[in-house]
C-alpha cells in the first residue's frame, strides 16, 4: 500500500534530511547522524507482510536474510532510551551463549496487553525463563515481568514458525515459538534493562513519549 511506500521513502528521501542539515550546518552530530544512516540504508533490506498474520508471520518474512546463528529482533513501538538495551542484551548472549528478553515489571492492572513471564530463578538482576504467556488475564498471569520487544533469537525459531498453529485471534505469535524453544530445551534469559521504557501502547503513553523524545 501507499502507506508502506512511506516508510520506504523515509529512509531514502535524501532531499529531508539535507534540508535539516543545511539548516544545522554547525552540528556535527547531525552530519555525523547522516553519514551513518547513508552507510547503514546499503544494509536495510525490506520485506513485506500483506496481511496482518502475527508477529511471529513478520518475522518468518525476514527467513532467507539471517545467515547467523542468533539474530535480534526490535519492535518499533517499544521505545528504550539512556541506555542501549540491544547492547547490553548482546554483551548477555556473549557471554551466556543463550536467547536473551527484555523485561520489565508492569502494573497488575495492565497484564492482559503483554506477553509475561514465568521465572525460574535470578541470576544477579536478570533471571532465567521458565516459560512465557502471550496477554494473560490477571488470574493466569505466573508473574508481573513483561516481555519487551528487544529479542536475541536462534536461527531455528524458523522452523517452528513455519509448522505453528495460529494461536490467541488467530495470529502467529512469537511468543508461542519461544515457548516450543523453552520445552524444547533452549536457554532463554530475561533481561532487566536500565534504560528508561516509553510506553507506545496507548493514546496518552505515545503522546507522552513524543514529547519525552522532542527532548531528547
Ligand atoms: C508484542 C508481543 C508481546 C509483548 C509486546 C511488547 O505484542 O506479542 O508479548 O509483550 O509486543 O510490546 P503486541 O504489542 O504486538 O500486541
């Protein structure tokens, strides 16, 4: 759709950001900030979803892209910021040679809009996942640690993507992948991030993060 082609256009349409950088032509870090997205858009592939299938039929999309054995997957609308999350969560894999979370603790009131964690135990201020739930309700909730969308993932979550069930509405659920990783074995660690969480997820939290973000 034309909407898609937006996005597109913004990580390609030089014309935007020159226009910001003529006016700024002192700032360095704003030339600098141009540079790198001019190196990094040669790397940016796009594939495309045409029906809104779940998160883990986006991500099956990406398949013949990831060459590694493990592999990091951002959603958009989960905004960390003060503290590099995916580098503190790759520093965690290198050492632990696992799949890495994020998580937060969330209100009790809001449990049903995330993905929650069961936890086997603390290793200093993350822990080790025992299993994971997609929108619980508060009464199967099996804690108030949520998943965030910051994940380390091995390359074989594919195949389980590719034979899953639809789950909860009918959608590919990543979360139901990791699961089938958990019982299958696979060690998932939760990360407890430092960085401060911008809430996205609802009308009053994405105003919120915007002007957090105009401040930045
Ligand atoms: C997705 C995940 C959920 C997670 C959430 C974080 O849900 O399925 O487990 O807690 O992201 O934002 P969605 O936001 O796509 O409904």
């Amino acid at each position: 759709s034309n909407r898609k082609k937006e996005i597109k256009r913004y990580f390609y349409n030089d014309s935007f950001y020159k226009k910001i950088i003529k006016k700024k032509k002192k700032n360095k870090r704003i030339k600098q900030e141009f540079s790198k997205i001019k190196k990094y858009r040669k790397m940016i592939k796009f594939v495309y979803q045409n029906v809104p299938r779940g998160t883990g039929d986006a991500v099956l999309k990406c398949k013949n892209h990831i060459k590694s054995k493990y592999f990091l997957m951002i959603l958009p609308d989960d905004l960390i910021v003060k503290n590099n999350c995916s580098y503190s969560m790759i520093k965690i894999h290198k050492k632990y040679n696992s799949s890495i979370i994020a998580s937060k603790k969330v209100n009790k009131k809001d449990i049903s809009r995330w993905g929650i964690f069961k936890l086997k135990k603390f290793i200093k201020s993350n822990f080790l996942i025992k299993d994971v739930i997609e929108k619980p309700n508060l009464k199967n909730a099996p804690s108030n640690h949520a998943v965030i969308g910051r994940y380390i993932l091995p390359k074989k979550i594919f195949k389980i993507l590719q034979k899953q069930k639809p789950g909860q509405n009918g959608e590919i659920h990543i979360t139901d992948a990791i699961k089938t990783l958990i019982n299958n074995k696979e060690t998932f660690i939760g990360h407890v991030f430092s960085g401060k969480y911008l809430d996205c997820g609802t009308m009053q939290g994405y105003i919120k993060s915007s002007i957090e973000i105009s401040r930045l």
